[in-house]
C-alpha cells in the first residue's frame, strides 16, 4: 500500500557517483526528510555532514515516501518497486537500454519515424578502419554502453575523409585491444548542437520543456578533450519544433512503459533538420542542477507529483539559466595520486557569504567546513539566471569570483554559444 503524503516527506535518494548530492540536500532544506546512499565506493564521503547517509538503501525502502534514482542501471529495481506500490522517480528496462544500447536507441528513433545520422556497429577496431578505407568521411566514434560514461573516448573527427578517426582507432587498438566493446561510427554534420528535454510523470509530458546548449570541452572556444561537460546554458518554453519533431514521438511509448522522470534528447540542427544523437533518460548534470535555478517551486514537491502521475505546470523563470562547473587536479581525468595530492579534503570558501546559485558537487561538510572529497575532482556548479543570456552570464561570473578554491579552475565562455546559434535556429524555423 502507498502511504499518505505527510506535510514532511521520507525521501529516498539511490545515486551511482553521489551526483544528485545538491539536490537531495536542497530537499532536505524544504523541510523533509532525506536519506541519501552512493554506490561507488570512491564516492562513499560524498554528502557527509549534508544529508543522512546510508550503507544499503534496500533496508531503507519502507521508510521511504519516494525513492530517486539518479542515473541510468537501476531501471529493473525502479520498476520493481513501483509494482510493490511505492512512489519512483526514475528509469525502466527500457529507457536504461535507451541511452546504454545506442544502436538501440538508433533503432528506436527510426521505429518512431524520427530521422536520424548514418552510423554503423563495431566491436572491432580494425573492422572500423577497414570500413572508414571503403567509406571516407567525417566520422564521430562514441563508445556504447558504460564505457560511454569514459568521456575522453568519445572522439568527434574533423578531416573529411575521416584520416583523424582512423588514426584514433589505431591508438585505441593499441591500448585497449577488443577490450572496449561495442562502439558506432557515427557520420559528422555540422550544425548547432542543442538538447530538448522535459519530465515524465508516467502517463504524459510535463510543460514547459526545457531547451538546453552544453559546451563539452575542457577550454573556452570548444578547445581540449571532452569532459562529458563544462558548463550549460538553457531556457524554458512551452512550445519547441525541437521537442515535437523528436522526444514527443515517444509520448505513448513512454506511456506504456510507466517511465517516471526526465529525459532529453541531444541533437544536430542545420538548415536541412533534426538529427537526434543519444538519450539521457535520467537526470543530466550539471543540466539538473540550472534547471533547479530556474523552478520557482520546491523540488521535492515537483518530484512527489511526478510519481503519483499527476497533470501540472512547471513555474520556473522566464529568461535564460546557465551554470559552470568548478573543478580541480586531476579533472577530467583519474589519477588518484595527483588527486591526493592536490585536492583531497582542498577548502571551499567564500569571500562573502552567499545563498544562491551554488550548487554542491564532491564535497563533504567536516565542522562546516566544506571540503572536496570523491576521486574526480568536481567540487561546485555555479548557477545564474537573468531575463538575457548576458544577464545570466553576469550573475553566474560574478558568484564564481566570489568562490576560493586552490588550484581550481573553469570555463570562462559559458553561454557565448548562445549569441550565433540563436541567430542560425531562428533563421532554420527551430525557435
């Protein structure tokens, strides 16, 4: 049976890396109740002193009003439970196979009409060689399953007869063999990179959706390796060509699978369409957190509606959110060493005391006192928003400058993006 939901919720938080940290505390600070377990053992002191941490979050279910689950993995035990009658915010089976198979997700995209990039299938390295020999062109190698979380692996090639890629290739052959499992090669088009996305409440879409532009690239101008990401710029509407060319053909089949959450979909816009990429049916970081800087209602209370399937509008803010992460050595790579060197238990400060748009990342709260803690060496995301993406922009640098942390560092052109693309998708009709 479902309990009755009390003024103060029992919120249950189930994260693989303790990435949904900021959120859970910020329920905490609605008032409720919230027990948070981590998965990576790495990871284990993330959250300390911020939120009630737990060993084995199975032991814990029947304390919880509502259990969360932050990434994608958990969607067969999300489901279990929601056939036990509890409340879920979280994946299925198949949105897990959505983002962790990607030549299912492809398949998915035809199967629901949507147009998509050619790519083709390789668990051997050679093969692919072989194939880009037969096929020259501009290729992208994204890796398939959870090695897609290794973010330095994912290449996107620039020679038009694909001689960069291949090179990658034969630099992937020698260092990880046939070890790397399945990975596409994926044709190149050049357009504007741009994601739509939304909540599900198990039976529909809830408005408005949520547009969003990730700069995925250690340095500004989109320079250095992929990091999985910098930084995000993004808006509200209740209308999107985006959205209804693509994650709307996946309204009824979402439906029927009961799914319960966020989900966005990345895409390449030109003048000649919409080529979705991949799914992210789970909450996006740092995407979640400058969503929350924009929703002008406690987030716990949009999670509990979402899970009892409820029909409502989002209230966020009009105008533009944009957040940067600020991170420290070894960042994007691991190197326990050099984190231990460098970062492991580094202070966060500030030189005023400030209430908004700090969002926590790998820390842990020892005599309040914030210190990085984790292995990745991602200590803040910090948010701004504005009635203009300059505005935004403002706010968000003006908050980072106010943030000391040792050898930290971040991207300084976070939302630039936003002044030529606007221009090219107002121009192709796609705004």
């Amino acid at each position: 049976m479902k309990k009755s939901i009390n003024k103060k919720d029992n919120f249950l938080f189930v994260s693989k890396w303790g990435e949904i940290l900021d959120i859970a505390y910020a329920v905490y600070k609605e008032g409720n109740n919230v027990k948070m377990f981590i998965e990576d053992k790495a990871c284990k002191e993330i959250g300390f002193g911020f939120v009630k941490k737990v060993s084995q979050w199975e032991e814990h279910v029947a304390w919880a009003d509502i259990i969360i689950f932050d990434y994608s993995g958990y969607g067969i035990k999300a489901e279990e439970l929601r056939r036990q009658g509890k409340y879920v915010v979280g994946g299925t089976a198949y949105s897990d196979k959505l983002e962790l198979d990607r030549a299912f997700g492809q398949d998915e995209m035809k199967r629901h009409k949507i147009k998509i990039l050619p790519y083709r299938e390789f668990t051997n390295f050679e093969e692919a060689i072989a194939y880009i020999d037969k096929n020259p062109n501009a290729y992208v190698i994204k890796p398939s399953g959870e090695i897609q979380d290794i973010k330095q692996l994912l290449f996107v090639g620039t020679d038009e007869d694909g001689a960069d890629v291949k090179r990658v290739l034969q630099a992937y052959n020698k260092t990880w063999g046939n070890t790397m499992g399945p990975f596409q090669l994926q044709k190149k088009v050049a357009g504007v990179e741009v994601s739509a996305s939304a909540f599900f409440n198990g039976k529909e879409f809830i408005r408005p959706i949520n547009i969003t532009f990730e700069h995925k690239k250690l340095f500004p101008k989109e320079l250095g390796v992929s990091t999985g990401e910098m930084g995000t710029s993004m808006f509200w509407t209740n209308d999107s060509p985006i959205f209804d060319a693509t994650l709307k053909k996946f309204e009824a089949t979402l439906a029927k699978d009961n799914f319960v959450g966020h989900i966005d979909i990345n895409c390449i816009v030109n003048g000649n369409g919409i080529f979705p990429l991949e799914f992210t049916p789970r909450f996006g970081y740092p995407q979640i957190f400058i969503q929350r800087a924009g929703i002008l209602e406690p987030m716990g209370a949009l999670f509990l509606k979402l899970a009892k399937g409820e029909k409502f509008k989002i209230n966020t803010k009009k105008g533009f959110q944009v957040g940067a992460f600020i991170v420290v050595p070894p960042f994007p790579y691991q190197d326990k060493k050099t984190f231990n060197l460098f970062s492991k238990d580094a202070v966060v400060l500030f030189k005023k005391p400030m209430n908004s748009g700090i969002h926590l990342m790998h820390l842990k709260n020892v005599n309040n006192q914030w210190l990085i803690t984790g292995d990745s060496g991602v200590a803040l995301l910090v948010s701004g928003t504005g009635i203009t993406m300059r505005d935004a922009q403002r706010t968000m640098y003006n908050r980072i400058s106010n943030v000391l942390i040792n050898h930290s560092y971040y991207r300084t052109d976070i939302g630039d993006r936003w002044l030529e693309d606007s221009d090219k998708l107002w121009a192709w009709g796609l705004l």
